[in-house]
C-alpha cells in the first residue's frame, strides 16, 4: 500500500486493518480523535475509546515535507523508522521510561503507541516551578541502562556492529552537525539571537580557542560511537508527572558518545534555572526551586554513575567486548577492572561537559533556543539569562578535561550566577 | 547462479562468461593457470596469456571455510566482498598504490584484479636486506589519500555515513578484536610464544596499567571512525619492487582509527629491524639496513604528516563536515584552522603509537608472529628479538600521550636496542 497522509476521517479504517492494531478497540467502540502535533514534520493524533479513555493509543506520521510550508521542503520520512527502531530498543533495555510500541508501518511511515494522557511536556511545568522529586531516579536509570546495554562493555563485537548498522540515519544525524557545532557559530541565515547579547555571540564565533574545541567535540559527536543515544534528550523530549517519566521523540537515535545525552539533560536543566531569574521574581521561591535543580542535577549524575557501573559489574559477559570478563582474570585484575570503569564514567563525565558546554552555546545563537528561555518576554531579563547561559557554556567546555565531580560543574553555575542572586 | 569453487579447468569459462572479463583475453589465447594461494582461506589463481605474459589477471575466490580443515570452520565469504569495496576506494582515492580492480562476481566470491608479477610480498626482500628507495614516498602517500579523502575532513556528514554504511565488517572485526586487543594477553588457547620470554609474556598479561590502555586502545579501534582503514596494513600486504608499491588485501577494511594502519606500517618495520640481529650477522651491513629502516620509518611518518595537511589545505569544501571552511573565517582563522590540523595530526602520531605498539606485543605473545621474526630458528637469537619487540611496545603504547614528533618514537627503538648493537 503506497503511502497517504492519514486524517481524523481515515485513520479509523487504517487501524481496522493494520493486524497489530484492529483489536485495540472494542468493534463497535466510538473513538474520538484529535491532531495534536504542535511540530510541523508530523502528525499526532491522540484516539480515545470515548467508554474507556484508558484505551487509547497515539498515531505519529512522518510526513514527507516540512508541513508549514506545503510540500516544498522535503524532508526523509526514514526519520520514522528510527524512531520506532530506538522506541524498540528503550522498552527492552529502559522498559517503563520509554511509551510502549504498538505498531510500525513502514510505508505509511506510522508508529502507533501508548499514549500518556497524564503526563506533560517537562518544559512546561519546569517553567511553572513544579518539582519531580523522583525524576533523578527515573532519568538516570533510562541513561544508565541505554547507554550501558548497547555499548561494548556489555554487547560481543558482532552485536554492536550489527545494531549500529540499523541506526545509519545520516540525514537527521546532519541537523545536529549542522545546528549544535557549526552553523551557530559563522554566519548562516537561520541563526538569531537577542541583540542585547550580540557582544557575547560575536565572541564566541571569534574565538579562537573555543572554536578548536568545538571542533573536536563535533569530532566526538560524529565519530566516536559508544552507545545507541538518543540524542535529541532536552526537557522538551520528556513526558512526565509527579509518578512517572518517559522518554519520546527518539528520531535522532545513533551510535554516539555516552555524554551527549546526559549534557543535554543537564544542560536544559540549568537553561530552566536560568531562567526563573525572569520566571520566579520571588527571591525565596526562585531559590527554592534552583535549589531543587542543582540537586536534580547532582542526583542525576551521581545515580547515573552508580547505575552505570553496577549495570557493568553485574552484566559483563565472557563475550561483552569491552572487555571479556576473564582479560581481568590476573592478580590486582578486579581493581585494575574497577580503575577500567571509573576512567570510563569520568570519560563519560568530561564528555558531558564538553557536549553540554557546546549545547547552551548553541541555544543562544543558532536556529532555535528553548521555550524556557524564549518566552521571557523582556529582552533585558532574557538577556540576563542568556549571557549566563554563554559563560557557563564557554567554561563547560573549556574546563572539561579538568571536571572531577559534578560538583565541578554545579560550581560553575553557582560562579556565572553569583553576581544574580 | 550458484557458488562453486573454482578450478583450473572451470576457471577458463568462468572468465568468459563474466561480462567484465570475457574480453579480457583474445578468444584463441592460450592460458597459463597456476594456484598460489599460501594461505588456506582463498584460492588465488594467476592467468597468463602464454603468448604475452603481460597480458594477466588474478582471481581470488572466498571459500566459505578454512581450507586446511575441510569445511568444518565457517567463515564468512563476505570479506570479499569487503576486499572489492575497499579495493574500488583504494583505486579512487590512491590510483596506482593498489591492484587494479577488474571484476567483482558477489555470487562466487570472486574479485578479478590486476597481476603484479613483478612484485614481491614485501616482508621477503627485507629479510635479505634489500632496500626500496621509494617505498617511504609510496606508502605515506597510500595513507594520506586514503586516509584524509575518507575523513569528515573531506567528506560532508552524509556521505561518510554512507560510506561508512558498506563497511559494517563485524566478522572480520571481530578477529582483530580478539587477537589484537584481547587473547594473547589473557590465557587464549591459540596463543603461542617463545618459552625464553615467559617471564616477559606472563608481566604483561598481569600488568594493570598496562592492560587498562590497551583497553583504551580497544575502545579507540572499535570506536573511532575517523577513516575507511585498511585495518591489516603489514609488510605482508605490501607488494613491491624497486619502482612500484602497491597495498593488497584490503578485507578488514572498516572505519577506524587513522593511526591503526599508520601505527601497522611502522611497527612491522620495527620488527623487521629488529629480526636482522639474527638475519645479518655482519654488524656493518646490519648497521646500515637498520639505519635504512629507520630512515624510512621517520621519511614514512613526515611525509604522512605534510601529504595529509596538504591534501587538507587543497581539497576541504564546503561541505566538509570537519569543518565546512567559512567555520574558520574570522580574524585569526587561519591561524586556528593551521593548528586544528596540528592537532589532528598530533592525535594520529599518539594514535600510530598507542596501536603500533599494541600490535608489538600482540605478534610476540598471539595467535600469529611475523615471518621476520619466526623465521629466525635458533629460539636464543629469536628471544633477542622479541624481548626488544615487547620492551619498545609497551613503551610506544605507556608512552603515546608524550611522543611529540617520530624522532620519540624512533628513540625509543633505539633506547631498546643500544645494548644488542
């Protein structure tokens, strides 16, 4: 069947007759349908059985074009295909964190899943000062155990090559080359940013200390390929409430380094504490919850690392090719294999670091910057954050090789904001 | 059609019913047929026009099993595949430092190529001593155009995805996992070493600093994909003669480290200085092939080095991925993107290294020796060798992140073999 944009009309008929889907709702069940992408690539329709709002599903299709602008722009629906295929693999490594697979339909470029009724977009109610008290635990184990169990300390050689032959996905993988380490800083038409910072932006593309290491983060980004990451994972990939986490829109997934997504985590954390300084004018309110987010972010990385290598310690096999369990088979061979993980997790460290450090630059300068900081309204209040957020990219990056806790880089934030409490 | 072994007789109507060969050779020529495969995995045939020996092919069948025992031991005859993708690269990208490339038959596993038949697999000649002035030139030239035209330095994002994509490679990979990085320094039932360097063989497997960086050299080979690497790029894949070098064997090709085949090259030129302590007796000619060899090794590094910069300078577009040029155009981008280039050719210096020197122990406590090595019989003389082989690598891979230029490299050589002069 060749591919048609589905509509509230005809996505009845196209679940009847998809074999994973026709039994999801009673027969004689009436549905109620709604289009709910906010995107301009998609459509999300949510589908409720009207009896039992439980029984439910979301239908995203990838469309062939940027749908703002016609059809004009195309744009490879292959995208969907990732999805799904890293959708598959968070629910067998991270079941719980990531919404359920139904159902992939590779000519009509749909994925069917389960759909989140209670949850919201994490950026929004971060914006309204709402806590997640258990947020750290559920976002450290989803980093912990899809970094862990597609890398090669747990995989044989073979297992890791033949997966990351699945995820190629050398077009979206071209956005992010493009949009976090280049085009932000050089000239390029879609990039913009608040005047008010220009001094800072005309800075950073000047600089040329700061551009080499931009380069060899891009370096590490497109060529060192640790794990399956998701790679697209900021506040607004994340589906929560105050019980539970999940983890969405994994398009972007490819074989690449461990630290990209837990900065880009860490790094919208602090784009959010940034900007409460215009959010929450309430100085007690506003440290409250700041507070709550340097402690996520201490949490996060702390059980992340913990996970991380209890995962290792506890999952090695004889064929895990990084390595195999009886190479430490020596006298002082457990604590050589001990000092192994703790060099990798302090890798894994600086590498957040230098991949988090690039990511608030390019927030502040490139095609798109983060609902957090975009709607604070005053150009001189959201200036405020973002000439925060630059410094404390800048030095992220340049002081990551010398990062030994995440301490270190908390330290940083507290350092580049003193001067606004 | 089928896969069948060939033969000498078959062979005849293999060529003419290929319609890349059938022309090849006059319909009424008489043809001289002769089997030289040394090795037990391929045929290797060698097809002479009897009346014009210039006229000549070789044809190099996969078999699907290890030919000295049978057809118990599956392997896959997809390496030749890898071998004929990698062979139209080498063509592409260094045309004239690799057999001509006449055919590939996926269906037989066989690869049609041009015969050199007035070449030698280099190891033999070095064992006698002969020199090749022009090899240094040759084979820095093979690295740099190989290695810099499949680099994020030349190549945009997507078509270094895409290339990368026909080189997955897990079986063969996989080989150099295991016998590079990880049995021989672990108790592996194929290993095998001289009984006189026990002690030596025994302090490296139980060496903790030792092993944890050639488990970062593990990772770096499994996870760097800077380039498309040859990935076996020893004397045994060089063919030559006074005037002509040309690299075969390409099967293991995938994308890794630059500094694995850099590293590769120079490091069976060290073994092979290092078999002459045996092979020639006399110290004066000794004395002057082994200031040969490391004139060589130094000539082979430098020019690598100025080639790849050069071929940088010339050929980066842009689109390059690493980085599109206007990235550097800022005042003092010159400067900064001179001294990207110095950092990238730095880090391929510790890379040749890190690798090389795995590669030295690896050979003297492995599955496989070199024959300039194995071939010296009397085990005390062989000892000498492979004492030295083990002490300048491990002192090439411990200290890689404070070699600064070749000379380090080859000063290390020379350190460990001052007493034996």
């Amino acid at each position: 069947m060749p591919f048609y944009p589905l509509n509230e009309e005809n996505i009845r008929d196209y679940i009847r007759q998809r074999p994973a889907l026709a039994d999801f709702f009673p027969p004689d069940a009436r549905l109620h349908i709604r289009e709910v992408g906010d995107g301009n690539l998609n459509f999300v329709y949510i589908i409720e059985n009207e009896e039992d709002p439980s029984n439910s599903m979301v239908i995203k299709q990838a469309l062939p074009f940027l749908r703002v602008v016609g059809e004009s722009w195309p744009l490879t629906q292959e995208r969907a295909r990732y999805e799904a295929e890293a959708l598959k693999e968070h629910n067998k490594y991270a079941p719980g964190l990531a919404p359920e697979l139904y159902d992939f339909d590779e000519e009509m470029y749909a994925i069917a899943m389960e759909y989140l009724g209670t949850h919201e977009i994490m950026r929004k109610p971060m914006v309204r000062g709402v806590k997640f008290p258990k947020f750290a635990d559920h976002i450290s184990s989803f980093l912990a155990q899809t970094l862990y169990f597609t890398s090669d300390y747990y995989l044989s050689g073979p297992e890791k090559k033949l997966l990351q032959a699945r995820f190629v996905n050398e077009e979206l993988r071209k956005l992010q080359e493009d949009f976090v380490y280049t085009n932000p800083y050089k000239e390029s038409p879609e990039n913009n940013w608040n005047p008010l910072v220009d001094d800072e932006v005309q800075a950073v593309r000047s600089d040329p200390a700061l551009k080499l290491e931009i380069a060899a983060m891009k370096d590490s980004y497109m060529n060192h390929a640790e794990a399956l990451i998701h790679a697209d994972l900021h506040t607004g990939s994340i589906m929560i409430n105050q019980e539970d986490t999940r983890v969405i829109d994994p398009e972007f997934a490819f074989f690449g380094p461990m630290g990209y997504d837990v900065g880009a985590v860490l790094q919208n954390l602090v784009l959010n504490y940034l900007s409460h300084y215009a959010h929450t004018p309430d100085p007690e309110a506003r440290a409250d919850y700041q507070a709550w987010i340097l402690d996520t972010i201490r949490d996060i990385w702390n059980q992340f690392a913990e996970k991380f290598e209890r995962l290792w310690v506890e999952n090695a096999r004889p064929d895990s090719e990084l390595m195999p369990l009886d190479y430490w088979d020596f006298p002082g061979g457990e604590e050589a294999f001990a000092q192994y993980r703790q060099r990798v997790i302090q890798h894994i460290l600086e590498e957040t670091a230098g991949h988090g450090g690039v990511k608030f630059l390019r927030r502040m300068m490139g095609i798109v910057s983060v609902w957090d900081i975009s709607s604070i309204e005053d150009p001189e209040k959201r200036a405020v954050a973002e000439r925060a957020a630059i410094h404390i990219g800048k030095r992220w990056l340049m002081e990551r090789k010398s990062v030994h806790s995440i301490d270190d880089l908390i330290g940083i934030v507290l350092e580049e904001t003193q001067h606004l409490a």
